[in-house]
C-alpha cells in the first residue's frame, strides 16, 4: 500500500503522471500476449479508491503462459463525482 500512496503523492506534487506498464515474457522476451482471462476487485480504503486487476496472459511468440496483477489507487482527494461510500471496503487478502 505504501507504493501506490507515494505513487499518488508524488503525482499530487507535480513530480509525474503515472506509470506505464509493460509486460515482458519470462521465457523468450516477447512484449505481445493474449490477454486470456482478466479478473478485477475494488474497494474503498479511507477515502481512496483501490482497484486490483489480475491478468492471465498468454504469449503469442512462445506460448507461455503467466498471470501479472496491478493495483492503481484513486487518491481521496481525486475524482469527486466517485461516490466512494457506494464502494465496498477494501480488505487485504
């Protein structure tokens, strides 16, 4: 969590814009995947919003298979239309 909260004040100070993701095959290095399944969860956690989203993805060089996960954390400060209490809390797996 502390990530995703330095992330987002780093952001609030002016000093990025986010993070770009890119995935890279374990086995041959390959940047092109299928995206085979996705999974997602969010939740409110004190006012900031989390969402957790899970990707089974299948590499169309080799054929491997791995899943990734990523976290992307709405700042409380951010995004006011977001009614947050229609939210589920989030919870620590």
């Amino acid at each position: 969590m502390n990530r995703e909260l330095s992330l987002a004040n780093a952001i609030a100070q002016g000093q990025g814009h986010g993070q770009l993701l890119a995935f890279q095959c374990e086995n041959c290095h390959s940047d092109r995947f299928l995206i085979e399944e996705v999974g997602a969860r969010i939740g409110n956690y004190h006012e900031d919003v989390i969402i957790e989203r899970t990707f089974a993805l299948r590499c169309t060089h080799c054929g491997s298979e791995e899943y990734n996960r990523t976290m992307s954390i709405i700042p409380s400060w951010s995004a006011p239309r977001i009614d947050r209490s229609k939210l589920p809390v989030w919870e620590e797996e």
